[in-house]
C-alpha cells in the first residue's frame, strides 16, 4: 500500500452493478485495498453513502474549482472533517457531531457568536465565543 497517503484506505465499498468490470476491481487490489460488495436485492444499502456524496457534490465540488488530484484531495479532505465535526445534523437535533470542547457561557444567550470560513469562505462555521 502507499505510504504517502494520510489516511490510507482500506476498503472500496460498492454496489453489484454489471458496469463494473473484473478489471475495476484489479486496479484497486493492486493498491492493497479490500473489495467489499454490497448485499443482493438490497437498494437501500447505499443510500448512507450516497446521501454524502450528494451533499459533498451540491455543498461543495458544484462550487468550486479543482486543479488537479493534490487540489481535490486536500479539498475531500477539509469538507470530510467539517461534515463530520462541524456541520448541523438534522438527525442530531441541529447539533454538530463533535461541537467544541470549549464551555458556552451560563446565559447563552449573551455570548458572541464567532465565524469561520472553510474553503476560502465557501463554507462557513459558527460556534459561540466564551
């Protein structure tokens, strides 16, 4: 497997479809990495990953411009750890994954709210300030 990978993978996770060639999977062997095919007759076995990969493309790649593989990457790379730690979750209530570890003043509702900008001011992130 490569070494100059940050985060090597381990796994290539996909769907049985009949556009993907014995050759498909040979390639990404060769990296060292594990083919693990979705179950049979089970449509809903995707829809996880392709619920992200429809926010990474409308939140994010539809928006920007990438210059190569290094650009893409480092791109991937900033919006997996936003999505994952900063972004609001329906499913949580509104609330971050992994909110900051700083305490919020007793009355919330006197804090200042701080803005960061992701992605050069693509995406933004809010916490409240102590």
């Amino acid at each position: 497997m490569p070494t100059g990978r940050r985060f090597p993978f381990r796994f290539l996770i996909r769907d049985r479809d009949a556009k993907y060639v014995s050759g498909f999977d040979d390639v990404f062997r060769s990296e060292g990495l594990r083919i693990i095919r979705t179950p049979i007759q089970a449509p809903r076995a995707n829809a996880f990953a392709e619920r992200f990969v429809g926010t990474l493309r409308r939140e994010c790649l539809d928006r920007i411009l990438i210059f190569g593989r290094g650009d893409l990457e480092s791109t991937l790379r900033i919006f997996v750890d936003h999505y994952n730690r900063r972004r609001p979750h329906r499913a949580l209530d509104m609330e971050a994954p992994a909110p900051s570890n700083r305490p919020l003043p007793p009355d919330e509702a006197s804090g200042r709210v701080l803005r960061t900008d992701v992605l050069g001011g693509l995406i933004h992130e809010y916490e409240r300030a102590a």
